[in-house]
C-alpha cells in the first residue's frame, strides 16, 4: 500500500524535499497516482493520464538531483494540466467530441514553459466544451462534482483543476480565465486561483492576441503554491502582445506586506452583479472579522457602466475567433451552449463592437481613479453557493431571472473587462457548509502586490476558524464511483 500522505504537503515544501534529496520524485509521484486512482471516481477530475511518460519523467528528475545537476524551479512535481492547453502526447480534447481522439504533436507555450521547469505534466484535468460556461461539463468526459458533495458544481471553467487539488491529487495544476475560470472553481472547492495580468504568463495560442481578457495562470491550495507556479509560467515572449521583460523569479515567493498599512475597499456586487441575499450576508459577515486587520475598509466600488452588455460583446468576439471555422463546417458537431454562444456572436453588428470597447476603455480608466484611493478591492467571488452539476447554468437568483446564462459570473467578468489582477483564497463556508471564496482585486500591473496581500490575508484566516480553508472529507470520496454522464 502507497502512504498518499506526500500529497497532502504543499508544493513549496515538496520541492524543497526533493531538492535535498529527503524525497524522490518518483515516490511522489507515485503517491499522486494512488491518490487519484482512490479519489477520481469520486469526482471525475482527471480525465487523461500518462503514468509511463510520467514514470520515466519522475526517473530522470530522481538521477538529476543524485548529480547534483541545476534544479527547475518545478523539479520531480507532477502538474496537471487543464484540458484547453496542447500537451505533447496526451490526450487534448478541449471537451469537444471533435477531438475526442486528439493528441497534439507539440506542447504550447505555457506547457512548455512548466515542463522546461521541471515539472511532471502527468494529467490533464477537466472543463466544459472549449470552456464555454462556469459548470464544468462536456459530452466527452461528463461532469466534474465538487469534492464538498459530488452532487454539486465544482464551478469552471478549470473546474477539474480545482477539485484535483482540493484532493490533494496534484501539488499544483494549471488553468485559464476569461471570465472567472481560475477564480470561480477555486472558491468553490477552497483552493486558490489567480488571475495574471494580461501578458504576465504570454499565450502562443490565443488567436485575439490584442484582448486582454482571456489569460492563462496558476491554481493551488495556497498562494505560495500559486506563485511557485506563476514563476515558471511567467516570462517575457514577444509571441505575446502584452507581454513586457521581466524577471519571473521575483514571483517565486510571497512578498512580506502588512495589513495594516492597507486601505481597501470593499463591494457585494461591484454595483450591477446578481448577488444572492444570503452570499451578501456571508460576505459582509467575513468583512465583520477582517476590516480591524487594515488601516482602512470602506465600502466602494468602481464605476463599471453598462458591464453586463460590455462584456457580453467582447466574450462574443472570443467565440468567432476560436470557433467559427468549426460552427461553419459541422455545427452539429459543437454542444447547444457553443453553438449559442457563435450564434449570438454573428447577430452583433460592428457598431456593437465599437460600442463595447470604448465602454470597456471608459470602465477602464474609472478603475484608475477609484484606485487612486484604495490599494485594494475585495468582493465574494460567485453570487450563489455551488448548485446541482446537473443544471448548465444559474437560472434566476432570489426569485429574479438572469437577463443571460453568463450574468451570474458577473462578480468575475466585471473585473476581467478592467485586466486588474485578481485573486481568489478561500474564506470559511457559507451558510451550507459549502467553501466560501473571497476575490482580492490589486492595482493595475500590481500582480506582486496583490499576491503579497493575499497571502498576508491567508495567513491571517488560518487563525481564525471562521475564516480558515475548508478541506474536503476525503473519506467519503475513497471507494465510490459517481456516474457524470451529462
């Protein structure tokens, strides 16, 4: 029998172990497989595995440290990889059936880089078709449940990234954002997902390369484990519009920040967003037990405009420029939800288009303003406690219908559509038990900054119970095969 108790240890303190030989990487990793071979029926979060390619990976990261060789800053770490990313030889279906069977040749640029770090790309992780919606679910692989109750959403769209490490399956794994898909999986299973600034982790593959809304970024049980991982995804490439020269490795750690010097600003709703009345309750109850931490905690928001409708217009432009080509050739081959997505894309006319962007210049420029007198922003991260996997979407909150199937993401697209860098820790539960996530907005370019204040924030959880990361039973997980079929 394997001791899975490595997988419970944080990635910082995995690779410090490997580092100075105290742990094999092959030991590790072999921990991770019987971690997920007893947990994943459970959840459905890993969905393709290559164990020999892994093993032999995990052989040669064990004969790199007996030689004293230069360590990656990701060395003998298994890492999973969200389904969207191409992963050279294994299996990358982006939850689409039209690509069921694909293997891509070669790794993208974000694989690349975490592979060149040393990291052990064993699994690719679960999320909706081409990660259309926040209900991780496709026709490919199912659903993915939450670790808290299986019979729930674990959000998305990174959603098996999530749930696997909330498992302690993986140490660390990968996601993407367009709307919330790092941040709302990670308050919903208590891990943490952060959103970079556009071009911190630069994409080769993002085909609007001048959009700032879609970026790739880390997930983890802890912001340290986030920004171990950020610094190998980091990094100047001139592939990348956004990207800017800049020295990853002063990512690699928290910065020491105190609290107490901070002024931030509070907000239920960001002034438009859906918010359940119980979700405001439990927000505001957590801002009861943390505003005495900073100099200053005032209720404020940024002025978004008409976010609703801006954002609506520029996901569209996301979906043509991805998808387009296959809706023309095989439209019956895309889910319902893609299909109306393009759809409603192809009615927008380009006086839409022009109109959404220069409303998103304007929200823009009125976040700088706001955050001439806050150093940062928090506000809940999901309007709603997690819901049965089985419904797509949320439908109306406290009785009032949603204008879109995409309005109850609001509290995380609004902050996209401005490119601030954002990040989810876990907060307690709400009312249901269910972890309760708080998102850390930080000033425009301030990536480090907000990183240091979440988890200056984290820290000051862990001592409180209320406050402190809720963790899975995985006991009730061990043994038990869910049916995900959608």
């Amino acid at each position: 029998m394997i001791d899975t108790a490595l997988c419970d240890r944080s990635a910082v303190e995995l690779r410090n172990l490997i580092g100075s030989g105290a742990i094999s990487p092959v030991e590790l990793l072999d921990a991770c497989i019987a971690r997920i071979e007893a947990l994943n029926p459970a959840v459905n979060a890993i969905v393709a595995m290559d164990i020999d390619g892994a093993r032999e990976q995990a052989r040669r990261a064990e004969r790199a440290v007996a030689q004293g060789g230069t360590l990656g800053l990701l060395h003998g770490l298994p890492v999973g990889i969200k389904d969207l990313a191409d992963t050279a030889g294994l299996t990358t279906t982006y939850g689409s059936p039209l690509f069921a069977g694909h293997v891509p040749e070669t790794d993208e640029r974000v694989v690349a880089a975490v592979r060149a770090a040393g990291a052990i790309i064993l699994a690719k992780t679960n999320t909706p078709e081409f990660g259309a919606g926040a209900n991780t679910r496709n026709p490919v692989y199912g659903a993915t449940g939450n670790p808290f109750d299986p019979s729930l959403t674990c959000g998305g769209s990174s959603g098996g990234s999530a749930v696997a490490l909330a498992c302690g399956m993986l140490p660390l794994a990968t996601g993407s954002d367009n709307g919330g898909s790092l941040r709302i999986p990670a308050g919903y299973c208590g891990v943490t997902g952060f959103r970079p600034s556009p071009g911190m982790v630069p994409s080769d593959k993002r085909p609007l390369g001048f959009s700032p809304l879609a970026v790739e970024g880390p997930m983890a049980r802890s912001v340290a484990d986030a920004c171990l991982l950020l610094a190998a995804q980091s990094g100047f490439d001139s592939c990348d519009p956004f990207s800017t020269p800049m020295d990853a490795g002063t990512l690699q750690t928290p910065e020491p920040l105190d609290l107490g010097t901070l002024r931030v600003a509070f907000s239920t709703d960001l002034g438009f967003a859906p918010v359940a009345q119980e979700i405001r309750d439990c927000f505001q109850d957590r801002i009861r037990h943390i505003r005495s931490a900073f100099d200053s905690c005032t209720e404020a928001t940024p002025e978004l405009g008409d976010m609703h409708r801006t954002y609506a217009v520029l996901r569209a432009e996301g979906f043509l420029d991805r998808l387009l080509d296959l809706y023309e050739r095989n439209p019956d081959g895309l889910g319902e939800v893609v299909r109306a997505n393009i759809e409603d894309a192809l009615a927008l006319s380009l006086t839409d288009h022009a109109r959404a962007h220069a409303e998103q210049t304007r929200a823009y420029r009125r976040t700088q303003t706001f955050f001439r007198d806050f150093d940062l922003l928090i506000t809940p991260v999901t309007p709603v406690s997690p819901f049965p996997w089985t419904s797509v979407y949320v439908n109306s909150i406290d009785g009032e219908t949603l204008g879109s199937y995409f309005h109850w993401l609001a509290l995380t697209y609004g902050i996209s559509a401005t490119g601030h860098p954002a990040c989810c820790i876990p907060c307690g539960v709400d009312p249901h038990g269910m972890p309760f996530g708080i998102q850390i907005v930080g000033p425009h370019k301030g990536d480090r900054f907000t990183l240091a204040a979440a988890h200056a924030l984290e820290q000051f959880f862990a001592a409180n119970p209320v406050l402190a990361r809720a963790q899975p039973d995985r006991t009730r997980l061990e043994g038990v095969r869910n049916d995900f079929r959608t």
